[in-house]
C-alpha cells in the first residue's frame, strides 16, 4: 500500500515537472526584447517661436533623415532661442534617442538644435540602433518678394498694344492691327493675319474670350470664332441680334454645383435698345449655336450707368466653387453675378483704387492685382491688391514692385499661365517685349 501511494506521488511529480518544461523555461528565457530602432514621430517647440510647433517633420527611413518639407517662414531666426522642447516616440515605446552614444534625450526635454546635426535611435536589446541625420529648414527668399524678368523670344517678336487670352494651356495674343500670334512658352510663336474688316479700333477694345473662343462687337454687329489649330481661330461670322450691340463686357462662366447648373454661363453686353444704353445678356448655348439671321434670346436688365466704363478697363472673369462673376476694374470698377445687374464697387474711400489711367488689373495668388498705367503724367511703379474682389485696396510691399530698368507701360496685357505661378507684362502703348513676374511664395511647392 505504501509503495503505490509513493509510485504515485513520484508519477505526479514528473508529469507537473514535463508541464513546466512545457510552458516555458526560466524567465530570461522568456522574454522577447525589442530590435525596434526606427522613430516614429518627431516634433519641436518653443514658446517665443510659435511657428516651430506647428512645422510638420518628415522621417526619412530609407534615406535616415529627419527634416520639416514646410520650410520655416522667411527670417525665422533660431540662433535666439537654440534650446528647444523635442517630443518623440520610437519604435520600442521607450526614451531611447541619443545625441551620442552614452548622452540620452527623454521625450519633452529641450535640447540645442543648433548644435544637432544628428541623433541615434537605440532598440531595447540595446545592440540595434540607427542614426538620422537632422536639419530644421527655414525659408532663404522672401515669399512676398516678385522676381521680374525679361522673357527672351527667339522670334524676337516684341508686341506692344495688345490683348491675350489663356485658352487650355496656350496664349493668344491679338494686336491692335488685329495679327494674332499664338504660343505655348511665350518663346514660340505662330503668327496669323486676320481679316481685314476686323482692323477696327472698336473691334480691338471689346475682344473677350471663353474657353471655347472669342468675340466681340464693332459697328453694332456681334461677333464669335471657334479655336482653330490651323488658323489660330476660325472665321468670325455674325451673331444676329434684335438691338445694336455697343460693347461686350464679358463671358460669364456657368455656375455649377454637386452636378447642377444654377446659373448657365454667356455674354455680357451692352446694347443700344430705344436710344439707351442698357444691359443685355445672351446664353452660351445660344453662342454657340446661334450664328444665324434670326435674332436669339437675349435678356435685358437695367440701363448703363454715367459713370460705367465702355473703354480702357480691365476685366476679370472670377470662377469659383459657388459663384461665377465679371468684375470690370476701370474709372470706376463693377461686379455682375448674372450679367444684366451690375453693382459699383465703392467702400471706404481710404480704401479705394488711386486714379490711375491705363493701368491693367488681373487675378494672382487668389487676389486681384493692379499693375502700371500713369497717375497724371508720372508712371504707376505701385502695385495695388484686393482681397475681396475689387471693394477695399492696399498697396503691395517695395518688394513686389517692378525693378528700375523695367520699361513702365500703359495699356499692356497681363495674363498668368495655367498653373497660375508665373504672370506675363505683354507690351502697352509705345512698349514693346514681354516680362515675367513671380510671387517667390508661388515657387515654395516647386
């Protein structure tokens, strides 16, 4: 009886000893310690640079760099406050970022960034580590400084009075002698001669554009072309209508949203309908479709004010999300939703346009700009800018303005590329050639 009560207990014994063995050894022998030597995020701050804590850094794995792609704003001076807070997590959850082999950072400590040009990144088995190397980019160049430039043509073509247009990614430029050149890079150039009957000083003034073509009005007529790749456009015929058209102020992009169309797109006119100049409005579709003899569905809204522009303005086309607007900078400057009512834009006299004559606006950087013409006998060197399409002014830094051997101008042509970074000066009255402007923050992205 006692020897299978022991046989027992040693049986026991074993099987809870094979168990043991079964689950795991000793406790050393259990435990997984992390290789993990990578940086998971990377921030720094400071209370006197509020710009620092909200630069993004980029961490590199491959390349093993630790940087911000954002540069920090233009004279960002941190020689003045070198000792910053870094916050951080690594792959092994733990502070474990050296400067050096045995000098250790934890998470929130400050540390001189202007002696860090990189750290290490040590795992918990204490064996794997990597080292980044580390730089904090601030902006060299001014981001509201406009560099200007003269653009060469191999052509040596140097217009002077004109108007261009930027339809799908090329230029087409009119002369006042109604040649027309075309160009992708303002350097090639192809030069077309057009019909005679359009030489007409009235023809030149009110030549407007879409993205499908061009119009305008002379002697009471108005008139369309279609783009033409082999002609630079195509011949203009004659849109039939009930009044005597006096100027196209216009074309009206259509509004859209969420798929829906609440404002068709068209032209903007003026007509003389009973002695008086009112406004009229004609749709894109009726454009399109409508060179015929029989007179198309215009619309007519109020009469022409005293004081509206019929010459020597500027007009822009603002095409947003929501609403589509004409918005015409001259003597005095308007703004139409629809084509037929128009609204002065007069605000605070503090922050109204100066009195320039034949200066040129355009749109930039999501800004109206003002840009040459004269005040009184003097040239215009200011440049002007609107945040709200036209109401309130402010004149631009020294830094935007056109350089000393700019040739000032009258009456050019300022049109921006398709990527809306760099803007063209094209001729004016008694200038010939072409210039280049860019906004330096427009470059950043590059």
């Amino acid at each position: 009886m006692h020897i299978k009560t022991g046989l027992f207990v040693g049986l026991c014994s074993l099987l809870l000893a094979g168990l043991t063995a079964c689950i795991g050894g000793t406790e050393e022998e259990s435990l997984i310690v992390s290789k993990d030597a990578q940086l998971v995020t990377f921030s720094l701050s400071h209370d006197s640079i509020p710009e620092l804590a909200k630069a993004k850094f980029t961490i590199d794995q491959v390349d093993s760099r630790v940087y911000n792609h954002d540069s920090l704003p233009f004279l960002t001076d941190l020689t003045k406050f070198p000792r910053v807070k870094v916050t951080y997590t690594s792959g092994a959850g733990v502070s474990n970022l050296f400067i050096n082999d045995s000098t250790s950072i934890n998470s929130g400590d400050s540390i001189d960034i202007s002696i860090m040009k990189a750290f290490i990144v040590k795992a918990l088995d204490k064996i794997a580590k990597k080292t980044y190397n580390f730089s904090v980019n601030v902006h060299q160049i001014d981001p509201d400084s406009v560099q200007y430039s003269q653009v060469v043509s191999e052509s040596s073509f140097a217009p002077m009075e004109n108007k261009t247009f930027l339809i799908d990614g090329k230029f087409y430029l009119f002369e006042n002698n109604m040649m027309l050149h075309c160009t992708t890079d303002m350097k090639q150039w192809q030069h077309f001669a057009m019909e005679k009957v359009r030489i007409n000083p009235d023809f030149f003034q009110n030549l407007q554009a879409s993205e499908e073509g061009f119009y305008s009005a002379v002697g009471g007529e108005l008139y369309a072309a279609n783009v033409n790749e082999t002609t630079g456009i195509s011949a203009w015929e004659t849109i039939a209508a009930e009044y005597p058209v006096k100027a196209v102020l216009g074309y009206l992009y259509p509004t859209e949203y969420d798929g829906k169309i609440f404002n068709e797109g068209g032209l903007s006119l003026i007509v003389e309908k009973d002695g008086v100049n009112i406004f009229a409005f004609i749709k894109a579709s009726d454009i399109v479709t409508g060179i015929t003899a029989k007179p198309l569905n215009f619309k007519y809204g109020q009469a022409v004010p005293a004081n509206f522009p019929l010459s020597g303005f500027s007009v822009l086309h603002n095409k947003s999300v929501l609403l589509n607007k004409i918005t015409i900078i001259g003597s005095s400057s308007w703004t139409t939703e629809d084509g037929l009512y128009w609204v002065e834009l007069s605000g605070n006299p503090q922050g109204a346009l100066p009195s320039i004559t034949s200066g040129t606006a355009f749109l930039y950087n999501n800004e109206i700009w003002f840009f040459g013409g004269k005040t009184g006998e003097e040239y215009n060197k200011e440049v002007y800018y609107s945040l709200d399409g036209g109401l309130v002014w402010k004149n631009k830094e020294p830094k935007a303005q056109a350089p000393e051997e700019f040739p000032f101008r009258e009456d050019a042509s300022i049109v921006t590329d398709k990527e809306g970074k760099y803007f063209y000066i094209i001729g004016g009255k008694d200038q010939a050639g072409i210039w280049k402007g860019v906004l330096n923050s427009r470059l950043f992205g590059d």
